[in-house]
C-alpha cells in the first residue's frame, strides 16, 4: 500500500512513526515549511527536523530536538549578551550547520533532507511540501503581523490570531516527487496537526491542495480532545479565524480537501459534522509509539 503522509508538528511526526512500523507500507511524508527561519544565521528546519528524529528514534522527550542534547551552544549565546530564546540543542545545531552549508552551496532542500534521512537510517520518503522559501505569518490583535517563529516560541503563542497568510507561497513549487507521490498514493493521511498553523501552509502550494483535493480517498485525525487541543493553541487559532468551535472547525478547515475525519473517541459526533463528510471515532491519543501504530492500523483498515 502506497501512504502519503501531510505532517506538521509533533502530531504528525507521531502519527509517520506508527505508520513506518507497518510492514510492507511504501510511505511518503510530505512536511509543512512555513516554519522554517533563520536563526543565528542557520537555516532551521522545524517540522522536517521532528519528522527525522521521530522516525529515527530520537526525539526529545517534548516530542521535538534530539534525546540527551546539551545546550552548550545555546548557553554561550546567552552569556555574550545574544537573544538565544529560540533554544538549538548541540546536537540539533550540527544538523542546521549541515542544512545552511549545503543550501549555501546551492544543493535544492528535498536533496539535503533525503540526505539526511539516509544518514539517519530511515526508511520512509521524507519531502518537504516546496523547496521554495515560504513564511507562515499570522497577524495578532495589535494589528502586527509576525513570523511564525516570533508568534509560537519567542510570544508563546500567547496572542490572539486575527489572519494567516503564507508569504511567497503563490510563487512556490511544489518539492520534486510531491504530487506524483499524491497521485499514486492509496489514501492520503492528513496528520493530527494544528490546521491553520501546520497544514494550510502545504496546502498553500499550488498544486499540492489541488491533488489532495483531487484524490479519492483523503483522511484527516482531529488535533482535538474534547475541543481543545491537548498543547498548542490550535483550538484558540481557529476559533479566533472564525471557524466553528471543536470538530466541527476542523471539518471547517478542510472542507473540499478531506472525505473522512476521524476524531476522538471521547468527542461526542456532532451530525452537522456527519453531513459534511465521514466520521469515524477512535482512540487517537498517540504520544507512545504503539499507540502511534494502533491508530496508523486502524486508519489503513478504513
């Protein structure tokens, strides 16, 4: 069975570890960008960097960063006076070293990052959605508009969201072997991520929301539990862009993209959500890698 994988955040880093656990399954995942930033220089990859160290058994215990990093690096930083809330572990540092060096040298991203994933040992494809510089920006109360790194790590996503764009995303590409791998996927697995924040962004490419849209089998996990996000603000960012409230924003999200979405089995099945696509209610808490491979099963079997 051929899987393609739409993956942001520690969600759906979780949710491409318990499908690379199922054997004989040829997977791709295709990871949001509109994170990415310059940091000290470095050109710093967060999404695609939690997808490897996920499937390579790495993470940190937070579900990003690398298990038993030191911050030496970081902690110098902040001695000589230098802004270093955004926290580079030393180990990660080397891989955002490797990442800034190569692009300098004019090596395309989606060639770094299947570097990377080979020195990694990993199986499954890992794409990101363009290799075009692209910036998820969301504007706050003030009337500001931020960078998402600024919003969600130096402001603690503590502002209210009023409008999200994706800046330079008309004039992107999609990364090499995207839609062919969308084409020629069985089903398309939309990841427990935060919507607006972590999939909108690769939806934004043209072409990639017009094969998801386009292909016959599409299957989205809500990030919800009882309507609210268990960490993150996905809920608060939703409601806030004026989508409806819990699963029903979520449906909201990917109206026109998605034919089933399945939800938590504690989150009552509302049937104005029945009416606009397929519901199904699972156990979809996946922070242990078997939960991760049950609910990847289960998702197959649909």
């Amino acid at each position: 069975m051929k899987v393609v994988e739409l993956s942001g955040g520690v969600g759906g880093a979780r949710l491409a570890r318990g499908l690379a656990a199922i054997e004989n399954l040829d997977l791709t995942v295709i990871v949001n960008v509109g994170d990415d930033e310059t940091i000290h220089g470095l050109s710093v990859s967060p999404d695609l960097d939690t997808v490897v160290y996920t499937l390579a058994g790495l993470e940190g215990p937070q579900g990003w960063g690398r298990r038993g990093d030191t911050f030496n690096f970081n902690d110098e930083l902040g001695r000589l006076g230098s802004d270093n809330r955004f926290r580079l572990g030393d180990l990660d540092l080397a891989l955002n070293v490797y990442r800034t060096d190569r692009l300098a040298a004019g090596e395309p991203l989606a060639r770094i990052t299947d570097n990377v994933r080979r020195r990694f040992g990993i199986v499954p494809l890992i794409l990101p959605a363009t290799e075009n510089p692209i910036r998820t920006e969301v504007r706050v109360e003030s009337g500001d508009w931020l960078s998402f790194q600024e919003y969600f790590v130096l402001r603690q996503h503590r502002d209210e969201v009023v409008d999200i764009r994706f800046s330079r995303a008309v004039e992107s590409r999609p990364a090499p072997g995207t839609v062919d791998s969308i084409n020629e996927a069985d089903v398309v697995i939309v990841a427990p991520s935060n919507p607006p924040l972590s999939i909108w962004p690769i939806l934004a490419v043209p072409g990639l929301r017009e094969a998801v849209a386009a292909h016959p089998r599409v299957v989205a996990i809500s990030p919800l539990f009882g309507g609210k996000a268990l960490k993150g603000p996905a809920d608060r960012v939703m409601r806030s862009l004026g989508l409806p409230a819990g699963n029903l924003g979520v449906a909201k999200a990917y109206q026109d993209v998605v034919d089933i979405l399945v939800i938590d089995k504690g989150d009552a099945v509302d049937e104005a959500l029945i009416d606009k696509m397929g519901v199904v209610v699972e156990d979809t808490l996946i922070k242990e890698a078997s939960a991760s491979t049950r609910l990847a099963r289960a998702i197959l079997g649909l």
